[in-house]
C-alpha cells in the first residue's frame, strides 16, 4: 500500500468503511456501468444506506452533521477505489447553498431525501454563451403574478437523468450601476412542462452523463426561488468553495488509485532481470507523483476544515483544486506510461480516468481562472478580465 499522510482516527474509519463499501463494485464494474450507459445507483444507494452520502447535512435534516471535511472524505476513498462519482461534486454546490440559504420548508422537503439517497438533484449554472462570466447568463426568470417564466438554455449539467429536481441559476434583473445580471436561484422539477433535455456525447467514460437543458416558458410558484431574488451570484458562491474542495478530493482519489497501481505494477513487473520499479526512469516518476499528492491531501485537509469553521475559504478552496487537479493528471500519465502498452488496456483501468482527471483542469473552473482569483485577491495585481 502506499503510505499516505496520517488521518485522525475517525477520519481513518470513515475512509475504511467507504473502502468497504465501494470495494464491492470495484472500477471494472463502475465503468462497465458507464461503457452500458447505466448509472451507479447501487453504489449511490450502498453509500446512502451507511449514511456517507448524507454526511455533510445536519443532522436535524438526516445527517451526519459532519461538514464538507467529511464529504471530501468520501469522495477521495470511492475515487482511490477506482469510482470516481462526479455526480458528488454538483451534489456538495445544491447541499450547501439548501443548508445556508434554503427556505425551512425547502430544507425539510429536500435535506432528508438527498441524505437517505431517495432523491437527488442536479445544478445548472453553465451556458454555451456565458462560460465562466457568470454575470453574463442569458437564462432569464420573469415575475408573472405571483409565479415565475423560466427561459434559457444550460449547457454541460449532469446528472440530470438522475435528478428528481434541479438548481437552476437565472437572471432576474440587471444592477442599473453596471449592467451586470443580477441573479436568481430556482428548483425546478425535472418534469416540469416546458423542460426538455439532450444528452451530450463525450469523451469522459462515467455513469455521470452531460445534457443541455431548454428551458421553453417554465412557470414556477414563487417558493422555487432559493434565497433572496437578485443575491443569486452570492448564493452561488456559497456553494463554489465547497464544490472547489470535493474537486481536489476527487482529484486525490484517483491519484492514490493511479500511483497504487502503478507500484505495483512497477514491483512486479520485470525485463531486465529485475523489477522495472527498481529503474530511477520508472522510480523517479512516481515518487514525484506521491510527493504531489501528499502536499495536495494536506492542502485540501486544510481547505476543508477552514470552509467548516465558517471562515472565508476563497483562497484555500481554490488552491486546493488548481493543485489536486494538476497532480492528479500527472499522476495518471505516470502511472500509465508506467504500464507501457498496457496502460492503454481496460483490463488495468487507468486511460479510462485520465479523461475525468483532465477535464477537472477545465472545470468546474479552468486553471486561468484560477490564477486569476490569485492573481487579483492574493497578490492584488488587478482584475484582468
């Protein structure tokens, strides 16, 4: 096994007991699951049952009460487990903006069936048009009366054929200062009359699979919107820094499980008369990709349990996913060109999660972005765009 940085004692249950569970499905058949166009449920449902998936919400709504130091836990061990769930990481977005800026009525309908796996949602922010400019969505909510006209399109929303409900992200308004969008958050019924979907191909191999979602004069009663009309972008970023967190515990994850493969791999496999492991072209590598990933647990640790004592967790969330994103490729690329051809075999399942490592370089944020954050909140060089 590969030694990894020491976890608390509870901490270390929790990531022995998703072990467990998770080891029961195995990466073979999370990604048999996805090659049949076939969601994960079972292991959805194992986890819920053991109460891991509602973790992070109160316990008054069904938790645990344990926070996002506790979700991230169990996105790293199911990754490291070879099932990475991306459905898990819109799922910590519409969990923490229900907890801090949901209605009772919305927390009491929502936060006990997402913690016992009975329901789930997705979160619909992207548009073709807008990328990361958020302020520039087009999708627009319409008082009418006491209800609301929902219209626009949302691109690259997962999960939806999952969803019981989605958390959708609309303009509201414009601020007559800037001409920026104000915005709005709604839940918006999957079935809703007006809503329609169309999958979109790609080549990520997951259960979790991408839509765009039309939005043709949705109405609405006036106890779908999430928090205060036009405080949607603040409402938002409530839940950005948590979904930043669980990003990099995916991204360990599958590090662990690259650099675990590769080693043994690299022990056992011999063609000079000796392990190829004993090769510094084959050792340096590696011990590369592990002393990344232990500087990227750490940091995520650390990202976590600001983010949980409510302090501004901007910077460390960030940081946290720019790191873990970039180990967790090169992880995977070690790892694979240490199998040689047989990196590219399903049979050692490591190509198959360099694609879901690499588009977490892309988003939920890109890497320029980040370094934009940095750039003018850290280093106060100015906003660049």
């Amino acid at each position: 096994m590969v030694k990894l940085v020491e976890r608390a004692g509870e901490d270390r249950q929790i990531l022995e007991a998703v072990a467990k569970v998770t080891a029961q499905f195995g990466h073979k058949a999370f990604m048999s699951a996805a090659r049949k166009g076939e969601d994960a449920a079972p292991l959805w449902k194992s986890l819920a049952e053991q109460g891991f998936i509602g973790i992070s919400i109160p316990e008054a709504y069904g938790g645990a009460g344990q926070g996002v130091s506790a979700l991230s836990l169990i996105l790293e061990e199911t990754a490291a487990q070879g099932c990475p769930m991306m459905n898990m990481v819109a799922f910590s977005v519409y969990v923490s903006v229900l907890i801090k800026h949901g209605s009772e009525a919305q927390k009491m309908y929502w936060l006990p069936r997402l913690a016992s796996g009975q329901a789930r949602m997705a979160f619909a922010v992207t548009e073709p048009n807008a990328g990361t400019n958020t302020s520039n969505l087009q999708t627009r909510a319409v008082r009418e009366g006491d209800d609301w006209c929902l219209s626009g399109t949302k691109y690259y929303i997962t999960g939806v054929d999952v969803a019981e409900g989605i958390l959708v992200v609309a303009r509201t308004g414009e601020n007559p200062k800037t001409g920026r969008g104000l915005l709005s958050l709604f839940i918006v019924p999957v079935d809703a009359p007006g809503l329609t979907r169309t999958p979109i191909p790609t080549e990520i191999n997951t259960p979790d699979r991408q839509y765009t979602l039309f939005f043709d004069n949705v109405r609405l009663k006036n106890e779908a919107l999430v928090g205060k009309e036009g405080d949607g972008l603040k409402v938002v970023f409530s839940g950005l820094n948590a979904e930043r967190i669980i990003v990099a515990s995916l991204c360990n994850g599958m590090a662990r499980y690259a650099i675990e493969r590769a080693c043994e791999y690299a022990r056992t496999r011999k063609v000079w008369n000796a392990p190829i492991g004993t090769h510094q072209a084959i050792a340096h590598p590696l011990a590369e990709a592990y002393a990344r990933l232990q500087a990227s647990l750490l940091l995520t640790q650390r990202a976590a349990d600001i983010y949980d004592s409510g302090q501004d967790a901007g910077e460390p969330s960030n940081i946290a996913k720019f790191i873990a994103a970039d180990m967790a490729v090169f992880a995977l690329d070690r790892a694979i060109q240490t199998h040689g051809g047989n990196g590219m075999a399903q049979e050692y399942g490591l190509a198959d999660l360099w694609f879901i490592a690499r588009v977490q370089q892309i988003a939920p944020v890109s890497r320029e972005m980040t370094l934009n954050y940095f750039a003018q909140h850290s280093l106060n060089l100015g906003r660049s765009y």
